[in-house]
C-alpha cells in the first residue's frame, strides 16, 4: 500500500503488473482478477492459501480476533481495486468481474456484521441475566455462544463461506425440531434473525457507498446477479422466513420483553422478506424461463405476505404487506388484503359517513393500465399458478368464493375482461347477460336471457326448475333487450325469431298465474307446457261453474298457441275436447234430437239450448277476444286439423254435426 501512495514521475503500481496483463482479453483478465481477489478472500489471517504468496502485500496481517481479520481484509481488498486502477487494468474488467469484485468486499462486510451482531447478542442478554441474578439464564446463554461460536468457526478465514455459516446457525435449530421450543431454540432464532437482517443491510450500504467511487459501477446493475440473489443466499433467507412462521408466535407468548421481541420481529419479517423477494425478483427477471425459480420466487411470496400481515401490522393497517405484494406482482395478497378491508366500508349503506379506504381500493389496480400508472405492472405479468392476467385473476377469486355480485361490481372497471371471463366460467355463463346489458351487446343479451333454464337466484341450480316469478323477470328483459336489438338494425325482421319465443314463454306465465289463481304460495316453479296443458284440462273438470270453465278453457287454448306449430293442433284437440266432455250429456240429447227433427232443430232453438254449455261459451269468446293471427286460427276449433281431431275423439257424427253447426252460428254472428 506504501508503494500505491508514493509519488514520482510514473505510476509505481504497473511496475509490478506483469506485461501479459496488457496483452490478454478482457474476458482472461477478469477472470484473473476475479480468481485472485477470491483467493485472497477466502485465504487464512497470517498467511495465503494454496498458490498466495504469505509475503504479498495483500494478505492480511496477523489479528488478534476474528472481527479485526475481516476488518484488514476489507481494506486489503480495496486496496487491491485502487491497485488495479492505478495499474490501468481495471478499465478493461468487464461489468460482471467488477459485481464479483463488489461481492467480496461486501461479503466481508457482512461476515463481520454477522460476528459483531452475535457479539452484542449475548453481551447485551448476558448482561440483563447477570443483574436479574438468573444463574440459569447465564449457563443457558454460555451455552448457546459456545454453540454459535462453534458453527461460525473459520468465517474470518474464508468469507465466501457466509451463506454456509447462517445455514449452519440454522441447523442448530433444525436438527431438534419440536413445538415446545426452549430458551436456547428462541435466542438462536432471534440471533439468527438479526444477524442476517444486520450482514444484508451492511452489505447493502457498502454497496451503496461503494458501487460508484470504488468499483465504478451502478449499485444496480441488470447484467449480473449479486452474491444476495445467490441461490445459497436466497435458501438462507426463505429458510428463516420459515423458521419465524413457526417459531414466532412462541417467541412473544412466553416473552418477558413483548414490546421489544414484537418490535424485533417485525423487522426481521420486514427485512428478510425484503431480501428475499427482491432476490427472487432479481434471478427471474434476468432468467425468465427458470421455472424452479419462478416456483421458488411464488412459495417466498406465500410466505412473507402472510407474515408481514401477521408481524408487520399496527392496528389492521396491513400496508407493508400490500406494497410488498403490488411490487412483487403477488395476486393473492393483494386481493385478500383488499377484500379484508374492502369488507369494513363497502355495506355502509348510501348515507354513511365512512367512504372507501383508497389505500386498499382494489378498483384502480383493475382500471389503471395506462403507461403511466403505479399499477401498470400488474397487467403485465400473469399468476404463478394459475396463469391468469391480474384482471381475470380478481375475478375468478371472487367467482370461487361465490361472490357473484363483487365480479359484476369490480368488473365495471375492466368490462373487457369481465365479458370473456363470464362466458368462459360456466358458474357465470348464465349471467353473462348483465355483462352483455352494460356494454349495449342487446342481441347477444336476449340470446342469453333465452337460453335460461335453471334458477339463477333461488333454487337448487343442478336440479330445480327456474321459479315463476323469475322466469317473468328474465322474459321481460328478454322482451327489452329484443327491442333494443332490433332498433339498431333496418332489416324488419330482425328478432322476429326470438320474439316469438319471448311471446310463447310469457304467454304461458300468464296462462299458469291464471291456473294457479289462488293456490300460489311464492315459489312455485315456472312449469313446461305439457304439465299446463294437463293443469288447464283439470281445472276445467274441477271447474264450479261455465265461467270458469270458459277462462281455463281460453287458457288452455293460449298455452297450446305456445307449443311448436306442428303440435299446435294436438294440444288445442285436447282442450276443446275436455271443453266438450264437460256437457256431453247435453250435447248427445241436442244431437239426437237433431237426427230425429225433419230438417234438423232450427239455429234459433240450437242456440238456445246450447248457450249454457262450456264448449259454447269458450267458443264464444275465442271468437270475440283472440288476436288475428295465424298462431290462434291454428287453435281454433274451425281450423281442419283440430275439429278432425277433436271429432274422431267423439267417435259420433251426430255430435260432430251440432257441434260444426254450433261453431260456425258464433262465426256467423261475430
């Protein structure tokens, strides 16, 4: 170092620099500088390791203590750097030597951080069990430092060996695993907690202070990984987070230090957590295709949200948590943190005084896209597990818990991925018609409402049929939607089609509400149109009176307008023919006496004795009230197919005769 400070008119350090050095790659030379200063680094305090010279002038000298041979490392090693730049070789040190080279110094760095910290870990515990007169908390203590020291042995000597020495600290507790934990098992995991949280944050300022005036290089560099994103590192500190998941809550329990232990812990959870995921972090993003990264960095993520919210958290303010799942693009944690405080001001109802916490307002991460927004990344990036964009993800979280109502109101803030979600979700499939009302889709809403069959709101869905009243409000809007649908086009039958669908469905709403006119209860389900058909025949044959008969008979009559039109005549035969059976005494006296009568009983004198009858009085009316149309003709008694029919079920062509007469006298009159 003398020689590295003297002046004179040349540089004294390329004095010593052998001539190859100016002749080799950059690639050759980096690694030479690289081999050398690890060598160095991991060499023995009084002397080198295989291949160093023990009188180089960058061996340590002979220390008295651990924590004084790391400290004469260090400023041998910046020696060497400033020996390398004066010398006009470190110029031509590619970017990933030189991280190499930062790894060692803040390798030391932390080596001695990790022996000070146990250092003050039992002088500082020592001290408090000597003034309490705990003998047996000072033999406990004498125990764990001769344990600790034993497993930090040679960590001065070889500094590249620091991830091993926590692993080691850790092992001690791994190898009696138990629930109960001692005293002992506590202090080697609060020991070990702190002296990795205090070794990464020493190193983490080296490199900060460093990075530029030492080694000339960003304190962030995306070429290379640091020592921290190591994978021996990175196990180190999952590890740990594992350890205070299991340990921690025994930790503060049997604590005589609450506030203090409490405090410890969040800081702990805090940093190494820190360390952990941007360490992850840090290996993905330069290795997008390492899938045992990329599960490793997931399972880190799983476990340190947890832990920030169980440790980290003052009052329910799980802030900490929820930054660090944002920029680790954690899907998980950031919609259950939302939804847990979501919950405590969402049904306040309109005149509360209590708004939105928009700090776990989960609406502008959905909305938020655009380049400029904080939260931009989150629709960059796809779930671990499940390989859902953030969007989807939100949704289907809310769909698996049966929040349905959430995955429309979220959804209002990204419409887009609600309307394929929806379609794509058979839970939702039969819902995606809201979707489709919001974003004016009218024509695909009305197929939707259409194709309902199950209930959608009460109800066994595998099971059940929709219920009365909610088949009602679906064809209503069924009917609203076709409307909308068909204004935005000029082809005039455009929906033709499903109108007539529409039409049919609350026909025989109508039809059952009148049949079940004072029996209903609330819930009766919307039936099929056979089972209507039979209820409009048996209410007829239980009927009290003609009038009655003649309003289940008109109904009778609309349900089988609603059937398929090559069906239309068979269900229309049969209610004229129940109609019919309700007087058929009657009208086989009228038509006896008609085929007896010289010319047959005159239409005044038919009439007359007929008027009374169901089959009259329905016929009656379904002249006078039905609507044109081809549907109801295709019902009516006169049509051919249905009078053939209804006439071969009576099997007597006098009926048929007065029956054909009596029909066409109403036609006549109207």
């Amino acid at each position: 170092r003398t020689k590295l400070n003297d002046g004179g008119g040349h540089n004294p350090a390329r004095s010593v620099i052998p001539p190859s050095i100016g002749t080799c790659s950059s690639r050759v030379l980096s690694a030479a500088v690289v081999l050398a200063s690890n060598d160095f680094v991991s060499s023995s305090a009084g002397g080198g390791s295989a291949g160093t010279i023990p009188s180089s002038p960058f061996s340590p000298r002979k220390a008295t203590s651990p924590v004084t041979v790391l400290r004469d490392k260090l400023a041998m090693h910046k020696d060497f750097v400033n020996f390398l730049v004066h010398a006009g070789a470190y110029r031509r040190v590619s970017t990933a030597g030189k991280i190499r080279l930062r790894d060692h110094g803040e390798m030391i760095t932390a080596a001695r951080a990790l022996l000070v910290e146990c250092q003050s870990y039992f002088t500082s515990a020592d001290a408090a069990a000597r003034a309490a007169l705990d003998d047996a908390r000072q033999n406990e203590l004498a125990e764990a430092r001769q344990m600790v020291m034993a497993s930090l042995e040679g960590l001065s000597n070889d500094a590249m060996t620091l991830p091993h020495s926590w692993g080691r600290l850790q092992q001690l507790l791994s190898e009696n695993p138990t629930s109960d934990y001692s005293q002992i098992e506590k202090d080697l995991v609060l020991l070990t907690s702190s002296s990795i949280c205090h070794g990464i944050g020493q190193a983490l300022r080296y490199r900060q202070n460093e990075s530029d005036s030492l080694y000339d290089i960003p304190s962030y560099d995306t070429s290379s990984s640091p020592w921290t994103s190591s994978q021996e590192m990175l196990e180190v500190l999952f590890l740990q987070l594992q350890t205070i998941q299991q340990t921690g809550e025994s930790i503060l329990s049997t604590s005589v230090v609450f506030e203090t232990d409490s405090a410890n812990l969040r800081q702990y959870v805090e940093d190494i957590s820190a360390s952990a995921l941007s360490g992850y972090r840090d290996v993905v993003q330069r290795n997008p295709d390492d899938e045992e990264a990329m599960k490793a960095y997931e399972e880190t993520k799983l476990i340190s949200v947890p832990l920030l919210r169980q440790y980290a958290n003052e009052n329910g303010d799980d802030l900490g948590a929820l930054q660090a799942s944002l920029a680790h693009s954690f899907f998980e944690g950031i919609v259950q943190i939302c939804h847990d405080h979501r919950k405590s001001w969402r049904f306040q109802g309109p005149f509360s005084d209590q708004e939105a916490d928009e700090r776990y307002d989960i609406r502008p991460m959905l909305s938020n896209t655009s380049s400029g927004s904080p939260y931009v990344h989150l629709h960059k990036t796809r779930d671990y597990r499940t390989g859902l964009p953030f969007c989807g993800y939100v949704l289907r979280w809310y769909a698996d818990r049966g929040f349905y109502a959430e995955v429309f109101e979220l959804g209002k803030k990204c419409p887009n991925d609600l309307t394929r979600y929806v379609r794509n979700d058979d839970r939702l499939s039969e819902l995606a018609w809201i979707q489709d009302l919001r974003v004016g889709g009218h024509d695909q809403a009305t197929v939707g409402l259409l194709s309902l069959n199950s209930p959608l709101l009460f109800g066994d869905k595998q099971e059940g049929s929709m219920g009365l009243w909610e088949k009602d409000q679906m064809m209503s809007l069924a009917k609203l939607s076709n409307k909308l649908a068909s204004a935005k086009t000029a082809n005039p039958a455009f929906g033709g089609q499903r109108n007539a669908l529409i039409e049919n469905s609350l026909t025989l709403i109508s039809a059952q509400r009148i049949l079940q006119e004072g029996t209903e209860v609330g819930d009766e389900v919307a039936l099929k149109v056979d089972d209507l058909l039979r209820l409009a025949c048996e209410k007829i044959n239980t009927a009290h009176d003609i009038d009655e008969m003649k309003r289940f008979g008109i109904c009778g009559l609309a349900i089988a307008s609603a059937k398929q039109p090559s069906d239309q005549s068979d269900a229309a035969s049969t209610i004229w023919h129940t109609l019919i059976n309700a007087d058929i005494q009657t009208w086989k006296r009228i038509a006896d006496e008609n085929s007896m009568a010289v010319g047959g009983i005159s239409e005044e004198e038919l009439v007359h004795r007929v008027d009374g009858t169901a089959f009259f009085s329905a016929m009656y009316d379904f002249i006078t009230t039905s609507p044109p149309g081809e549907k109801m003709q295709n019902v009516g008694f006169l049509n051919d197919q249905v009078r053939n029919q209804v006439l071969h079920l009576l099997r007597s062509d006098e009926l048929a005769e007065v029956l054909t007469v009596s029909a066409e006298i109403i036609v006549a009159s109207t």
